[in-house]
C-alpha cells in the first residue's frame, strides 16, 4: 500500500533562519479501491506519542504535502534528538505501517 517513501531533509534544523525549517514526508498509496484512512504520526525514541502529523483519507496517488515543523501537539519546539515517523495506511484488506527515524537538529 504505501511506497517510495521519503522524508527530507534529514536532519532538519527548525531554528527559524528559513533553511531546512521544515521536514517534508512524500509517500506513495497504492492498490487502494477508494479512499482509505491513513495517518501519520511523531514519536520520541521511548514511543511516546509527540504529535500527530495528519489523520484522514487518501486515494492512490503520491502525497508530498505533509510537513513537520519541529513542533509538539501543544506547538511547543521539541528537543533535538531523533524522532519515529510512523504512517498507517488502512487497505482494503489489511493495514501497512512504515517507520522512518528523523533527526532534528539546532
């Protein structure tokens, strides 16, 4: 279901000096009948639950729209460190998760 993903640039640096202040996830659905859920989240290397990027529905396609800015659920600036992205995308038939690690830098 889900293919060439990407998650650039890694490391990202969301110090406000307007280069690499934000990483960009890109991502492909594939095999899906209609829109199914996906949803991408952020979280700490202990598996804590740092923000969720986006939740909803997509069809086939490929998805570049999806950005974190460094930033918690409560819009605080994280610590730098590593962090787990995790996408979940729900088939038709069963569900697909990828995980990509992404460092964030000051």
């Amino acid at each position: 279901l889900l293919a060439r993903v990407e998650l650039t640039p890694n490391p990202f640096t969301p110090n406000g000096d307007g280069i690499n202040d934000e990483a960009v996830l890109r991502y492909s659905l594939l095999s899906l009948s209609l829109a199914r859920p996906v949803e991408i989240a952020i979280h700490d290397l202990a598996g804590r639950l740092v923000r969720v990027l986006y939740q909803g529905l997509e069809a086939n396609g490929r998805y570049e729209d999806k950005t974190w800015d460094g930033r918690d659920g409560q819009g605080s600036l994280v610590a730098p460190g590593i962090y787990i992205v995790r996408i979940e995308a729900r088939g038709d038939a069963h569900t697909h998760t990828q995980t990509r690690l992404l460092s964030l830098v000051y």
